[in-house]
C-alpha cells in the first residue's frame, strides 16, 4: 500500500510539474515573439536608411553632372 501512495503522490507531482511547464511555454512564445519586433524594426530602418543613402548618392550625381554642363554652357 506505500508504494502505491509514493506513485501516486509522484504522479501527482509530475502532473503539477507538466502543469507548470505548460504555464512557460505561452509566456516564452510571447517573449520570443517581443523580441522579432525590434528586431524587424532595426532591419526595416536599417533599409530605410539605405534607400535614403541611394537616393542621397543619386541626387548628388545629378547635380554634379548639371553643375558640368551649366559650366560647359557658360
């Protein structure tokens, strides 16, 4: 009969276990899913940057070339 109360008091404590298992696997899917968002964020504005950077090399490109032919036009 005691070994029937040890099982069962560690079947009991391993069902609580798994329980509290449970209870982490939610919050440590939400934390994981938390720390995506600023990581997408620093790539997006990483890129954001980028094009900007793109567009800014762009701009001066064309200026310099119309600064060239307005000197060659005077």
């Amino acid at each position: 009969m005691e070994m029937y109360n040890v099982a069962q008091q560690e079947a009991i404590a391993a069902k609580m276990k798994v329980q509290e298992i449970d209870q982490w696997k939610p919050n440590e899917a939400m934390e994981n899913e938390e720390a995506k968002i600023p990581e997408e964020t620093a790539l997006a504005t990483v890129q954001m940057e980028k094009q900007n950077s793109n567009i800014a090399i762009e701009a001066s490109q064309v200026a310099a070339r119309l600064a060239g032919e307005e000197k060659n036009f005077r």
